[in-house]
C-alpha cells in the first residue's frame, strides 16, 4: 500500500485498520508509545487520509528529482554494514543525527545496532520520504517489540536552514552519532536544475579573487553540510560517519588545514557506488572521532574488507597522496625551475579542431574546410600522449592569435579564407559560455603564448592515470600544439627536452609524483602538482653516465651547460598572462 507517496508496510496498514482514531492528539500519542515518533501526523488532513482506501497507485519521483535532491538512497544492507562496521570501532551513541535522512534506512539501521539510543533527530526536505521513515520507524517496531523505544522526531525541513545549535546545547554532555548519506551533487549542477534546495550563495571556503567566482566556487553540496557539522559538533563526544564522494573527502581533509576542527581518527572505507548506487563515481565512507584532538591525515581501506590501503593527508604544509610513499621521496618537493602550461582552449572544437581527409581539412560537422595553412596547426590532446616521442598528429587545429588578447583583424587581409570561415560560424563563437570571452578579441582562444611555437616541448596528459612524460616534435617545421587538457614546458633545443625528459621520467622522480597526485581526481596532474618538483635536486641526485645510457647522444658539455643554465634561471612571468587575468579589449564588430 502507498499513502503520501510513501510505502506501507501490511504491518502498518494492520496495525492502522485495528487503530481507534479518536483524535490528531490521541492518535500520535498512540503512536509515539509504540515507536518513539514526536507528532506522527502533523496536521488533522494527513490523518484524514488514513482513514480513507489509499490510492493504488504508486508515484515515483522523476529524474531531475532524484538529481535536484542528491537522491540516491542507501540500500539497507549498506546501512546495516555502516552501523556494524561502526559497532566494531566501540561507539555507543545516545543521541543519532541524520541530516538528509532520505527513507530513513539510517535511522532503522542505527535503531537494530546501538542499544544506547535516547534520542533520534531525521531532518529531510522531500516530504514523501519523511512519511517513508514514519512509516519503516513504526514498521520496525510493530516488528520489534522487545527494543527500547527512543525519542524520536523526523523533521521535514531544508537541511540548509536548519539550525542544529539546538540538538547541540541540548545534548551536550552525550555521546552523538552524526550519520547519513548527503546529496551527491554541486552547487552549479542545483542551479542548472533551478533548484531551492541548496544553500545560500556565499564563498563559505573564503576564496580570494577569481577563485571565487571560477572552479573553486564550486562545491560538493556534502562538502557544504560536512564542513557546517563540524563547525556545531566537532568540540563535543561523538562520531561522525557520511557516505560521501571520495573527491569530497579530499577536500573535507584539504579544509581541515584551516580550520583545524576536532576531528580525529579519520578513516574513508571505500565503496562501489556502482554496485550500491548505480553511480560511476569513486566514493566512500568518512568516519572520524568529535571532540578530542585534530589530525590532519586519514586511514584508507576497503569498506567490505577493511584492508588497509594506504594515508594520505597533510605532511607539514604538503597536501600527499600517499604518506608512507611521500617521505621515502620529499627530498624531490620543491619549486619547478621552468612554468608549467596548459594546452590551447577555445571550447568550439566543431570549428576550431580540424581532421585532414583525402588531402582536405574536414571540421567536426563533417564540413570541407577551405582555408590557408599559415593558421592551421597539428594539435594533440592526452589520449595522443603516448609513447617517448610524439611527432605526428590525428587532428589539427586553428590558431587565432599568439598570444592572449591579439587583435585578430589581420586574419581579414592576410588570410581571407580563414576569415570568411570563422565569420561564418561566428554565432557560435559568441554563444560560447565562459566568461574568459567576454570583451575580448573576436575569435579569441587562451593557453596561448611564446611557448606554444617552441618547436620542442615536454609533455604530459592532466585527465589519464599515467606519470609519464613524452616529447613533442615538430611536424612539417610547424610546432605541434597540445589541448587545455595537457600540461607542457616549450623548450627551443631539442637536447634541453630530452634532458628534462629523462630526469622527469627517473624512477624516483616518477614515485615522488605519485606520491603526491590523486588518481581518482578527475584530473589527476595539474599545474599545481607539477610546480611542487624541484629540478634542481632531481639534477643533484642524476649522474651524467645516467644520461649518456638513458639518451645517448649527449656530451658532457650538454650536461654542464644545461645545469647552470637551469641555476640561473628566473621566471619571466609576463610570457603569458594568467588564463583569468583580468585585462579587457573592445569587442571588435563585424
């Protein structure tokens, strides 16, 4: 049977049938008595529907729902493992938290494990499923006569203007389980399906300037509700436990630095969300003890076998992948000598990125494209990494400027055919989405710069789970130019690559960067990792005999030449602006 969208078990709907229904009051009275629920029926209408033959027919809850409420509802065997493996860590919590209860499998789970249990608080915002865990609460306890029966309030609310001050001051002095499976979305992807349910705008991880406003205002709606616990609970006794995004425990650990919550004994057991969720994400359990002292790193294992897998966290100030690893290879944390790039970004491959087809160039609409060479350059993106040396490409791609903010009303005169193309597709230039766009040259891209047109550079994919890097050659005495999702340094002598190369590529150098890069990131190497290798001391540790079996041709005058220019090098920060800097041209009219 179904009522409110919600199932009933047939022991509710018995025990419903065989109820004298007097009141609202007497009613919920009757109710609590039986399984702790505070105002099972809030309002006389809801009771009215009881006495009524429920509607058959069961509603379902759409996609986008499912989505706007980050609603993928943990199955009862995942809860029921949860609560035992936390069980087996001796907890014994009296006051139970679930924040984003959902259809209260938590909540029932908590109820057959903990015999300590006072009280319970299950605050949700989709009202089918308080009715769903009104219904299961009462269920269990038809059922299960012999438990104590809890306080217990199922509160339907925003979980964002909820305000957990009172639980707190009130059950101060007890033991609290704070669990629960928060929605697994961001704040953008709430906004794009004009959702209420989230919090209100505000840079809660106080970024500065375009952080702010760019990728890293960005968050995990999870992240926001772990972090707003631990500002409330983290100084009181208890244990914290959410099935969250292994991405958002990273950042959870990252935060920690700053904030320096009470938190400790921090675990994540990972899970796989595909076979409980249905979900291709990496995800996991955090656990982690309130109230004693802050640890700034955590245990990794495996959820169904509790085998230990490796810490990762804080080392000092550096942010590692794994610890044990990391200290075998610190001596290689640094600064890079050279500036780490990113590859050419324009977001309109259907017409910047070209394929050549029986000696024409075709674009990604399956379009013969007409234009002069001068601007078409072979273009490489991660997946084409592969290999030691990299001297030909599958695609090619057009090439507007130089460098980032060049006027580009010379294509018009010096190269007509290019221009009428571009003018011809030029809705969708302006239709592109990023506000890096905005005000600046027609037909703009970015990742641009003196370093694109070296005819050597070092390169390495940012998206595949590989540490190794490749040389990039010239093709047809033209420079090869790599995606936005690559990373590269532009070198003008091909002995200066291959040097870089080998010491990139070195054993130790290899374990370092893994040791401190994240495979399951979406992104796994980033110019941020990249710019922690020290050069100089990877040179400090490589003898020139090294070289000379690992390259060949090389003298020992190469060697030396190469060690005291890289000592003496500075940065020329002015090469390229930054990918947001905040300079603006007029938009040039057509």
């Amino acid at each position: 049977m179904n009522l409110f969208q919600a199932h009933i078990s047939i022991s509710v709907t018995t025990y419903f049938s065989s109820l004298e229904i007097v009141s609202l009051n007497s009613t919920n009275d009757a109710i609590e008595r039986i399984c702790g629920v505070k105002n099972f029926f809030e309002r006389q209408s809801e009771l009215n529907e009881i006495n009524k033959l429920i509607s058959k027919k069961r509603n379902s809850i759409s996609e986008t729902e499912r989505a706007e409420y980050g609603d993928f509802q943990t199955n009862r065997n995942l809860s029921d493992a949860t609560c035992n493996l936390l069980k087996q860590q001796l907890i014994s919590p009296k006051i139970i938290i679930e924040p984003t209860c959902g259809k209260g499998n938590f909540i029932i789970s908590s109820l057959k494990t903990f015999k300590s249990i006072t009280h319970i608080y299950g605050i949700e915002i989709y009202k089918p499923y308080i009715w769903e865990t009104k219904f299961a609460v009462l269920d269990f306890f038809l059922n299960n006569t012999e438990y104590c029966i809890p306080k217990i309030k199922i509160i339907h609310y925003n979980i964002f203007d909820f305000d957990f001050n009172y639980i707190a001051k009130k059950h101060q002095n007890d033991e609290f389980l704070i669990i629960g499976n928060p929605p697994w979305v961001t704040n953008s992807k709430l906004s794009v399906l004009n959702s209420n349910n989230f919090p209100k705008k505000s840079n809660f991880k106080k970024h500065k300037g375009l952080d702010a406003i760019t990728g890293k205002g960005n968050f995990d709606i999870a992240e926001y509700i772990s972090l707003n616990i631990f500002e409330i609970f983290s100084n009181l006794k208890g244990t914290f436990s959410f099935l969250i995004k292994n991405s958002v425990a990273k950042n959870i650990l990252k935060e920690q630095k700053r904030k320096h919550y009470k938190i400790s004994n921090i675990k994540q057991f990972n899970i796989d969300a595909k076979k409980e969720f249905n979900v291709s994400v990496n995800a996991s359990l955090f656990t982690c003890t309130l109230g004693n002292k802050s640890d700034f790193s955590l245990s990794e294992h495996d959820f169904y076998t509790s085998k230990h897998i490796r810490n990762y966290g804080w080392v000092n100030d550096k942010f590692v992948f794994d610890i044990k690893q990391y200290q075998n290879t610190k001596s290689y944390e640094g600064k890079f000598s050279y500036e780490w790039r990113q590859g050419i970004k324009h977001d309109l491959s259907k017409i910047m990125e070209l394929e050549r087809v029986n000696g024409h160039f075709i674009n990604n609409k399956q379009e013969i494209v007409k234009i002069e060479n001068e601007l078409v350059f072979g273009l490489l993106k991660s997946s084409d990494l592969k290999g030691k040396k990299v001297n030909k490409t599958r695609k090619f791609t057009i090439i507007t400027q130089k460098k980032i903010g060049q006027e580009t009303k010379y294509i018009r005169t010096q190269y007509p055919k290019t221009y009428k193309y571009l003018l011809n597709n030029v809705v969708l230039f302006n239709n592109r989405k990023s506000s890096i766009y905005k005000g600046k040259p027609l037909f703009s891209i970015f990742g641009i710069g003196d370093y694109s047109f070296k005819p050597y550079k070092v390169a390495i994919s940012g998206m595949y789970k590989t540490t190794t890097f490749s040389i990039v050659l010239p093709n047809n005495k033209k420079p090869i130019m790599l995606d936005d999702t690559c990373y590269l340094i532009g070198f003008d002598s091909l002995i200066e690559a291959e040097i870089t190369q080998f010491l990139l590529n070195k054993e130790k150098t290899q374990a370092f960067i893994r040791s401190i890069a994240f495979t399951d990131a979406k992104r796994m190497i980033t110019k941020e990792l990249l710019m922690r290798i020290d050069l100089n001391e990877i040179i400090n540790n490589t003898a020139y005999k090294e070289l000379e079996i690992g390259i060949g041709a090389i003298s020992e005058i190469d060697w030396i030449n190469y060690r005291e220019n890289l000592a003496q090098k500075t940065f020329n920060r002015n090469q390229q602006l930054d990918l947001f800097e905040t300079m603006h041209y007029p938009q040039q009219k057509i």
